[in-house]
C-alpha cells in the first residue's frame, strides 16, 4: 500500500514538473557555442490563458493566421526584446529559421513558436570568454529557461552557467582551448 501511495505521489510530481502551466509563456533557449559562432534556438510555448496576448502581436491583422512574414516580424521583434553580448560587447542575432504553430494550437496551449539565430563571433581566441544573456520579451506573462548545450566544438569546454531566480538573466563562461599544431 505504501509503495503504491508512493508511486502515486511520484507520478504526480512528475506530471507537474512537465506540465505546461495555462497562465505563462514558457520562453525556453538553448545555446550552443563554437569557436566562430554562437546558435540560439528559442522555443517559445503561450500558455491557453495568455494565447490572445500572443497572438495579438504574432497575427496583427487578425486573420487568424500567422503568414511567414508575420512570423518573421514577430521573431525580429524578439529578438530586440533581448540583451545578448559576448566578452562585455552587446552583439546582434540574426534570425536563421522560425517554425510556426497553426492560430488554433496557440490557442489551444499546444502551439510553439521555434526561432532559430546565430551570432557570428568571428573566430574566438583561445582563452576564457563569457556569454550574457537578459530576456525582456513579455515579462508580466512570461517564464524563462536558459541552458547550454554540450559543444560539438572539440575546442570548446562548457564552464559555469549563472542564472538569475527568474532565469531572465543569464551567463555562461566558456573555454577555447587552442588545438594541438
């Protein structure tokens, strides 16, 4: 009986730590970093009782469908919302994919918006270098994720990630390590 009460309690708690909340917009970025660039990918999840905020800036025409230049207006508009700089100067994103849901999964909570972007570092030098991050993008119905992925770049060692409570506010610290001649 215990066990089952346990595996219960389990299973619930592990329901709604994954469960999408109703009431926010689930902002979450991954980073992957390389010796010459830096790739975002947001993936951006409204919630069924923020969906009509959303859509208002998404579908401004209100057709009730978002066409790929709105689409891609609305990733512009984003991406100003962010602060991103790398070893103390502010750098810019440019925008290489977005992927939208249908008007009818953004309603329905199921909808995510993908946009991947890139900044080009030129080549990073060996040595310790640091990556911020801030999102201002919606703050009153937003919650946000940041996380850096594991590098492909042998050169590349992944350091400390710091994270404000909120997660609007980020840094990772990297590595380059010069390749063997």
């Amino acid at each position: 009986m215990k066990a089952a009460l346990l595996g219960c309690f389990w299973f619930m708690v592990a329901s709604e730590a994954f469960a999408h909340r109703l009431d926010e917009y689930l902002q979450a970025a991954r980073i992957a970093v390389a010796t010459n660039r830096i790739d975002l990918t947001f993936e951006l999840t409204p919630g069924v009782a923020v969906a009509a905020k959303v859509l208002e800036r998404i579908d401004p025409n209100h057709d009730g469908r978002i066409s790929d230049d709105e689409g891609g207006a609305y990733a512009q508009q984003f991406l100003k919302d962010l602060n991103i700089g790398v070893d103390g100067k502010s750098v810019t994103m440019n925008v290489m994919s977005v992927s939208l849901p249908l008007v009818q999964d953004v309603r329905s909570g199921t909808g995510g918006i993908r946009i991947q972007a890139t900044l080009a570092v030129g080549s990073l030098g060996a040595g310790s270098h640091a990556l911020t991050l801030t999102n201002g993008h919606l703050p009153a119905i937003s919650v946000y994720l940041v996380n850096a992925l594991r590098s492909n770049d042998p050169a590349v060692e992944i350091g400390k990630q710091t994270r404000d409570e909120l997660q609007r506010s980020y840094r990772l610290e990297f590595r380059v390590r010069p390749l063997a001649p």
